[in-house]
C-alpha cells in the first residue's frame, strides 16, 4: 500500500478577484500575518492550551449546584456538541485556512452583519476571558495568604503585563511558551487521574474505601433537581470555551490543511480524558455538599481537595502551583486569539484599520494594546470581590462560547450547502464525518441550553444581577447585528455567489487510494 499523501496546494487569486475585492460589504485581502506555528505547537495548544479555571475551580461549583451526575452529563452532552463543533469548523478552516477563522467563514458564507456581531462578540468574549483569568490569579494566590486584604490586584497587574509582553514577541514564542505550559497541565490531569483512582479505592489518609458512596448522598446524584442540572451547563460551556479558538490560528499555521485536521482529533482526546474522567473522579471523591465547594476558591478546588486527600502535606502547594501556571498559559491563550479577532476586524473594515497594523515580528501590535486594555477589567474586582467578579464573568463567558457554537452550526450548514450549489464539495481536505445531523443538533441543542441554563435566576426568587450575567449576551450581539444590517443594507450571501476560492486549499483526487485514508481520517470516522 502507497503511503503516498495527498497533495495540497492553494488555489489562485481569479482574476477577476484582487487582493481586496469587496463582497457583499466585507474587503477581502490575504492576511500577512507569518506562518510559524509548527504542528507540535498547535496540537499541544489544542490539547491543553484553553484548559485553566473552568476546569481546576468551576468544577467546584458545578458539583456543589447539580450534584456528581448533573456535572457528569452535563459535560458529556457539552463535550459531544464541542467535538462535532470541532469537526464542522475543521472541515472549514482546512478549506480556508485564514485569521478569524470562523468569524471571518460567518460574513463570507451566510452575512456581513452576522460576521460583524460574530466577530465582535467572541474579541469581547476573550477579552473578558482574560479578565475572568486575572481575577481567577487573586483567587489562586489567596490559597496561600491568611488575609482577603492581600493586594491581589497588584500580583495581576504584574500577569497582565506579562501577557501583553508575550503577545507582542513573534507567534513562535506564543507558541513555544503555549506548548511548555500546556505540556504541565496534561500531565498534571494525568497525574490526578491516577491519585484519584488510588483516593477512592483506599489511598487516603483515613485508608477508606469510598468507591460510589458519593453518589448515595441525600439529594445526590442529581441535587438541585432540573434546576440544578441546568446551571451546570453554563460552567461547562466556561470550562470547554476557547476550544473552537484554535482554528484561529489556521493563519500563523504552518501546513493547515494537514495540521488542522489532526487538531480536531486531538479535541476527541482531550474532552474524554480530561474533562469526562476528570468529572467522574470529582464526583466519586468529593461530597457535593463539602462545605464551601460552590465558593470557587483554590481551597475547595476538587483538584487540590483531592491532592491534599493522599496525606502529603505540600501536596496541596503543588497544585496551587500549577493552576497559577494554568491561569497564565489559559489567559495567554485568550490574549492571542482576541488580539487575531480584533485584527480581522480591521482588515475586514469592521473596525478602524490602525488595529491591522503589524510589527516587525508580524504581530498586530495595536490590536495587543487595545484588548489588553479591556482585560483591565479584572482590577474592578479590588470592589466587588475577586469571587463574586469570577461568577458573573464565568456566565458571560460562557454564554459567549455557546453563541459562537451555534454560529458555527449554521455557517457550516451554509458552507455545506455553498460547497454543493457550486460543485466542489471534492476538493475538502477533510470532511465532517457527521455532516449534515452533527451541525443540526448542535444548533438546536445549544438553543434549548442557553434558554433554559438560566433557571437558578428565577428560582426560588429572581435575582437580576445574575440574569443580567447569563442573558446580557443576547441583546448584544442581536443589537449588533441589527444596526450593521441597516447601516450596511447587507444581504444573506447566494450560494452560488460564496467565495470558495480567495485563500483555499483544496485536495488532490487520490488516485485510486481513497481506502488508504491516513489513521486521524479513519479514527473520526470510527468515532462518529
């Protein structure tokens, strides 16, 4: 058997297409930005790089509001929506490989204005999350201070220039401190799985068996009722977001077409060990009711509750140690693909130009600046508490991630549905292995999530404060839309006129090999 790959190569400007042709409202031009994240760096960001607080602290929240069976399916039902997410947005940015990704795929295969309140949404989305990131560092560092009156804010004045700085160097040292940092968190995950697997089965101080009483508690496993399991989806879409934003990356990618695909797997991995078994140790381990969980300190993280359980008295400490690492690498990653959104922005004419402008690393410098201003946020935490701040943030956030998961549902329907008017689905160098019934249950899925994870604001009394965090996302991006469409006078783009050509790469016919499929191929289509 031929071991022979396919061979990719990029379409050609038409010429009836320059550089920066205007189509249906939006400029289009080739980004410049430099193509120097290896595969190595892109996969292990994929596989590590957005995991942090959702992850080590809101798991603490989630077990204490729904109980160990709440917080276990409701991470698979998300984990399962992110993967066949993953899968449509693969199949497109192995297609088009360019900054923006889905934001940009969004104004070129459905409507400008749709893109522009996009694009918009999720730069304010990563915005906030480095935010959420820097006042998660407070959280962190007060596991290892007597008093609330430590000056936190000081410790993540320090980080938040430490990102800017990282941020403003060539993307190859993003991406070499990415993968180092990223590197740590996936052993140390590891390394819990198996110390939780010991706890339970004997390994603690007390040398007690626990195995599934946990889940015998009163109330347990579903505590809180419907209610309960509802919340816990908003602390799950928190935990798993900035999974979708490795394909912005698709344009300081080297090899794309190849490097993305393998990406996309890697994201089937990291949601089934990482955050599925993850869950279900928690859940063995801890109580839902072990005073103080919901609080969501470094204290009652289960990750460190966990460690601390196997009787080594700095075990603790190294856990701390490495969430501190975690918040660094997660709001690094955030920066990074905010800094690209605001960068699209401008070279789409959806924002002032000057944000396009790029250094000579090839780094839009000014696009830096503007979103680390933003993340500034995480200082008004000094008045209303780095805890309470994390809470309201986490919901905006996550709302924010379940937006951007039903924009790329429907832009890949339409990309789908283009692809076939104009007859050149052939040329994808990946397929969705789920097409059409993945994009359609996501899309209708998220929905039914998003209207209904609220129900902890109305019961047993309303609370505007936290309806205001979980909904205030969706006047927003609507409201964005809505002025954009009349200002502009956009249109939904015609399917024979979507541009399937300006930055493609399309594959080869396989000569006759098409059964010789490379194993990732093959393992999305087992999976699926």
């Amino acid at each position: 058997m031929s071991d022979k790959q396919p061979t990719i190569a990029p379409i050609p400007f038409p010429e009836s297409t320059s550089h920066n042709d205007n189509h249906n409202g939006t400029a289009r031009k080739q980004d410049n930005l430099a193509r120097t994240l290896s595969a190595r760096q892109v996969q292990m960001i994929a596989i590590g790089g957005t995991i942090g607080t959702g992850l080590f602290l809101g798991t603490g929240s989630a077990l204490a509001t729904g109980g160990p069976a709440s917080m276990l399916l409701a991470y698979a039902i998300s984990g399962g929506i992110v993967f066949s997410t993953m899968l449509s947005l693969g199949e497109m940015a192995a297609f088009v490989p360019v900054a923006g990704s889905f934001c940009t795929f969004a104004s070129r295969f459905v409507d400008d204005a749709f893109g522009f309140a996009l694009t918009w949404n999720y730069w304010f989305n990563d915005a906030v999350s480095t935010a959420a990131d820097l006042v998660a560092l407070q959280i962190v560092l007060q596991y290892w201070t007597a008093s609330d009156s430590f000056p936190g804010w000081a410790f993540s004045l320090l980080f938040w220039a430490v990102l800017i700085g990282l941020n403003l160097f060539a993307v190859n040292v993003y991406g070499e401190v990415e993968y180092w940092l990223s590197l740590l968190k996936v052993v140390t995950i590891v390394v819990f799985i198996i110390l939780g697997i010991v706890v339970n089965c004997g390994g603690n101080e007390s040398r007690h068996y626990i195995g599934g009483e946990n889940w015998h508690l009163p109330d347990a496993p579903f505590a809180g009722g419907i209610g309960g399991f509802a919340s816990v989806f908003v602390t799950a879409a928190f935990a798993y977001g900035g999974t979708e934003s490795i394909a912005i990356t698709a344009g300081e990618t080297k090899d794309p077409a190849r490097t993305l695909p393998k990406v996309v797997l890697n994201v089937f991995w990291r949601i089934l060990i990482f955050y599925m078994l993850s869950s279900l140790i928690i859940g063995l381990n801890i109580p839902y009711n072990y005073p103080s969980l919901s609080d969501g300190t470094v204290k009652t993280s289960p990750f460190t509750l966990i460690f601390e359980m196997t009787g080594t008295k700095a075990a603790g400490s190294v856990m701390n140690a490495v969430i501190l690492t975690s918040v660094l690498s997660a709001g690094n990653h955030a920066l990074f693909a905010g800094v690209r959104l605001l960068y699209t922005l401008a070279v789409s004419g959806h924002a002032p130009r000057f944000f396009g402008k790029l250094n000579r690393n090839q780094v839009p410098w000014v696009a830096v600046l503007a979103t680390g201003i933003v993340s500034g946020l995480c200082f008004g935490s000094s008045k209303i508490g780095a805890g309470q701040l994390w809470s309201w943030l986490q919901n905006i956030v996550g709302l924010s991630n379940q937006l951007s998961w039903i924009a790329i549902g429907l832009t890949s329907i339409r990309f789908r549905r283009a692809l076939k008017s104009q007859n050149k689905t052939h040329l994808l160098p990946f397929k969705n292995p789920i097409y059409p019934v993945g994009p359609y249950i996501c899309v209708i899925l998220n929905i039914v999530i998003v209207l209904v994870q609220g129900w902890s604001c109305f019961s047993p009394s309303f609370d505007a404060v936290s309806f205001v965090s979980f909904y205030v996302e969706l006047p927003i991006m609507a409201g964005m839309y809505a002025v954009w469409k009349v200002f502009k006078r956009t249109r939904v783009v015609k399917l024979h006129e979507v541009d399937l050509e300006t930055d493609v790469y399309s594959v080869e016919e396989l000569d006759g090999t098409g059964d010789k499929r490379k194993g990732w191929r093959k393992f999305v289509e087992w999976v699926a």
